[in-house]
C-alpha cells in the first residue's frame, strides 16, 4: 500500500502541474491597450546642487523636449519623507506635458531589506517576499514588498503608467555567463543587482503584478530594464517556486504570466548580437532597417539606432519562441535608459554630432518598432566639460548643472532635435510601415541610390510627416555625422514644410511646391529633417512662434503652452 499511495502522489502531482500548464493566469490572458504615440522619457538624475530641486529639473526637461519620465520610487525614499513627497513634483511635471510616467519600484527600506548595510538597499531583494499576498482580500501588510507597491500605486497611479520592477537585475560583471542561462538558471552570484535567485526575481515580479493589477488593472507591469534577452528566456522557463522554478498548484504559472511590457536597457556604444542572421521568424522583424547588417560594433548613428532596434527584436523573438504574440498576448515594449557620449572616452564612441542624430534616430527606431516610451539617461552631464572619465558623465540634454539655475541650464545643440520633433507634435503621431516602405521605393537620390536615404513616414489622422536623412553606414563617408547635402525628390500627397533639424531654435523651415507629379525636392544630409503635410510653419505647434533664439530665454514661463 505504500508504494501504491507514493505513486498515486506523485500522479496527483504531475496532474496538478498538467492541469497548471493549461490553465493561463494574469498577462497570459489579457494585457492593457498600449497608448497611443510615443514618448520621449528622460532619467533626472540626482540634484546637482542646493540650487536644484525635482521641480527645477521637471521645468529644464520638459524644456528640452521631454514628453515623460522615468519616476524613481524606492520604498527607502518614501519611508523616510513620506508616501506622497513626489505628488506634487508630479503634478507639475504633468502640468508641463509630461504623462504616463514610468514608476521605477526599487530599494526596500532598511528593515524591509535583505541587504547587509544601506549602501546596498538596491542591489538585494526584500524580506517576506513569499508571505501571502492578500490575506481577508486586502494586501497582506507582513508581505513588506506587496504593502510598499500597494501604497505607491495607490498615490502616484494618476501619473504613472508603467511600473518597472527593479532596475537591471540581469547586470553581471563577467558577460559571458549569460548563454548559460538558456539551459540553466542564473544564480545568485551571477546577479550582482540582486544576489538571489531568478526564482525569487519572478516572485518580485509576481507580488507587484497582483497588487498592480488591485490598484490599477489599466496599468502595465514591466519586467525591470534588462540587457539580456537570455535572463528574459529564464523569466520565461521559470516560475516563482523558490525551490526549482517548477510549476505546482501554489506556483501555476511561469514568469510571463506576471508582467505586461518588456522594459530593456541599451546603450549602442556597446555591440549588440542578433539573434538571426536578418532574416524573419515566426513573424518577428529581426532587423527593419532597409538591410539586414549585424548589429555590430559600428559607431556611426544609423548603426547606433539600428542597434537599438535589433535589441528590442531579440527580445521580441525570444517571447514568441515562448507564445507571446501568438497564442498568449503580445507585450509591449519600452526603454529606460538608453544615450551616447557627447565625447569619445576610451575606446567608447562619442561626440555631439554623433549624440544629436542618435537622439533623433533612436526615437524613430522606437517608433517603427512599437516601442511606447525612451527614457534618455542622463538630464545632465555628472561630469566638467574639462572632465573624461566615463562616457556616462557626458550624455545629459544639458551640461553639468552644478552652480547654474533654471534660466542659465545651458541646453546643448546636440539636445536641439528633440525639440523641433516635440514642438511639431511628431510623438503623437504613429509610423506607417507600408507607407515607408512605398516612399522608400518612390523616391530618387541626385548623385546616389534611394538605398542610401532613409525615411520614415508618421500619420496622425489626416496629416502626415516624413523623416529624411543620408544614411551613415552608407552612402556617404562611414561615420559622417555632419556630411554635405544631396537633393533629394519624394512625392507627397499634401502641401508640406520642410523643418531642419534644429527648427525650434533657427525656425529654419519654408513651404515646398511640388512640381506636376506632386514630386517635392529637397536637400537633406544625414541629420534627419522634417517635412510635415498641411499647416503653416505659424500653426505647427504651440509654440511655434518661439522657434528662434528667444525659445530658451522663454522657455521657462511657456512650457506648459509648448507642449500641453
């Protein structure tokens, strides 16, 4: 009878894992309606000097283009000045156009840690995580983590819409650990942003989806800022079962289940592998640039932002491997850090040319690619200009902050794109592909191949903008950043401005006629350039009747107007 009565366990074991396995849970049967447009985030970084508060560096960012940010919230912050000490910088962050936050849930408070001192609340997982989460239907307040993420939706969901969970729990300090992870799971000692099981991470991921989705259903839980596409296929594998990441009655579903929208980090002065050799699977863009070039090593910007696009793509495959987009839900996607050095430091990539149409690239990329929000990392330069120790300390919208005010930030040129795309209201638009790919058939290069142009073409409603630039992987010298103009000729369905780069401060732009083919030329380089259907340069935006010098000196009093 024993024998009979350990098999007969062990097949109600195996039959409560089958019976899991076909039952679906949390983002495995539903996930939010993504919102519409894109936005342009930014990471504020810490407050430069007693003349600087959160409030201050909201005024200069929303200044500088910004339609969003990445809003840290550690329960260590909140525990210390209380719950709602963000609402009212939030408030007028929001009052200047900048919506849908990300909500950044990090670093338990000191009792509520793991962490063996408070230098390291952010880099160790919280107590209790495995209490229940509910007890009687109310979040259970002995599960430290579920109480802290109860209490900041419950306050901040008004502005927040993404809720990032932790910050880079896949970062090693050796790389080549992670392959081991598409076989094995990572180990604490591996995850030094963590130091405990991906098991326990899944679990973190869980606690804040259930009590997320109490709060807040119409909110996105996002799997936090991750490199690695292997850490995600472990996510994926894996349950929150702190013994094996197995699936039982009490752990019924793996990682997928507990986040809506993939969250990753990329920073293209590194080199980026993808995961084909170009070609499409499964229905998945492995590269939808105009070619199919490995996301190398290259440094110049078209390379940078295709960089940038081929990481979201490996994370996309990865999830269909595993269903999502086809049997279960599609996630969304976003980025919240991502930049380029104003200045080449080592042997790392960098300069302001290079920045500026990075800048406006990337957020193209995210266009094409569906990507909701990017969040550029840093608002300000950490270091001197007469400084150059880290890439890092050179990739702020402004330089160094310290001893300078709200009307004296100094903005760089390089910052100028963002701009001009906010103020002509481009992130409310959506990208066409079809309607990209027909322009990028149509249209004619003087002296080059149309291959060598790159456009994207936006629709909002019945308006349509283009973007135009030369490529800088081809067609002109290999990392030209600033290269001579060619003429280029495209034809447009409406009267169209052509905006340079750097309308919001030049107010460079005049009105195109097209000849009896409705075909307009222009001259463009491989800075992107804008032409936009319909309108005037006078009614483009708000504040269009600032797109000169006097924008900055302005900017302060007016930037509600701008980009409400």
């Amino acid at each position: 009878m024993a024998r009979v009565g350990g098999r007969a366990v062990a097949l109600v074991v195996a039959l409560v894992a089958c019976v899991a396995a076909a039952t679906h849970y949390g983002a495995d049967v539903s996930v939010p309606t993504v919102p519409k447009g894109f936005r342009h985030g930014m990471n504020f970084g810490g407050v430069p000097d007693s003349n600087w508060d959160d409030s201050k560096l909201g005024t200069i960012a929303a200044r500088s283009g910004c339609t969003s940010e990445r809003k840290k919230l550690p329960e260590y912050h909140l525990d210390k000045w209380g719950y709602e000490i963000e609402v009212d910088d939030s408030k007028h962050d929001t009052q200047l156009g900048m919506l849908e936050f990300t909500g950044f849930l990090c670093g338990p408070s000191q009792a509520h840690s793991t962490a063996p001192n408070s230098n390291s609340l952010e880099t160790y997982p919280p107590k209790n995580l495995y209490e229940p989460i509910f007890k009687n239907n109310q979040v259970n307040k002995d599960n430290y983590w579920a109480s802290y993420v109860n209490q900041t939706v419950t306050i901040y969901k008004d502005y927040v819409k993404f809720w990032e969970v932790w910050n880079e729990p896949d970062y090693v300090t050796n790389w080549a650990v992670v392959d081991s992870w598409l076989t094995s799971p990572p180990s604490a000692s591996d995850l030094v942003n963590w130091h405990s099981s991906i098991y326990t991470y899944i679990r973190l991921l869980r606690v804040t989806y259930e009590v997320v989705k109490k709060v807040d259903p119409t909110a996105f839980v996002a799997v936090g800022g991750i490199g690695y596409y292997q850490f995600l296929d472990a996510i994926l594998r894996y349950t929150d079962n702190d013994n094996d990441g197995s699936v039982t009655s009490d752990y019924p579903a793996t990682g997928g289940a507990w986040f809506d929208c993939l969250d990753f980090h990329l920073y293209p002065m590194y080199g980026v592998g993808n995961l084909t050799d170009g070609s499409s699977i499964s229905g998945v863009r492995i590269l939808n640039f105009a070619d199919t070039t490995p996301c190398g090593a290259q440094t110049d910007s078209d390379s940078m932002a295709r960089k940038f696009a081929c990481e979201k793509q490996n994370m996309e495959y990865t999830l269909r491997q595993h269903g999502y987009g086809a049997s279960l839900p599609a996630k969304s996607y976003i980025c919240t850090e991502t930049g380029v050095s104003g200045k080449a430091i080592g042997s790392y990539a960098g300069g302001e040319s290079l920045r500026r149409n990075y800048l406006i690239k990337m957020g193209l990329a995210a266009m094409s690619e569906g990507i909701s929000q990017s969040h550029w990392f840093d608002l300000w330069d950490g270091e001197s200009e007469g400084s150059s120790s880290s890439p890092y300390g050179h990739m702020g919208h402004y330089y160094n902050l310290v001893g300078k005010t709200v009307d004296n930030a100094e903005l760089k040129e390089s910052s100028y794109g963002l701009q001009t795309f906010t103020s002509l209201r481009l992130h409310e638009y959506t990208y066409d592909e079809s309607a990209t790919a027909a322009a990028q058939r149509a249209l004619s290069l003087e002296g080059g191949s149309s291959s060598d142009v790159a456009v994207h073409v936006l629709r909002n409603g019945s308006s349509t903008a283009y973007a135009l630039w030369l490529r800088t992987d081809r067609g002109v010298a290999v990392s030209d950043e600033d290269s001579d103009s060619k003429k280029v000729s495209l034809p447009v369905s409406t009267a169209t401005i052509f905006y340079k780069w750097d309308w919001a401060h030049s107010g460079d732009s005049n009105h195109l006629t097209a000849d009896d083919n409705g075909v307009v030329t222009v001259k463009i380089s491989s800075i992107p350039a804008f032409l936009v259907g319909g309108g005037s340069a006078d009614n483009a935006s708000d504040g269009a009747g600032l797109a000169t010098g006097a924008w900055v000196a302005v900017a302060a009093a007016c930037t509600a107007a701008l980009l409400l």
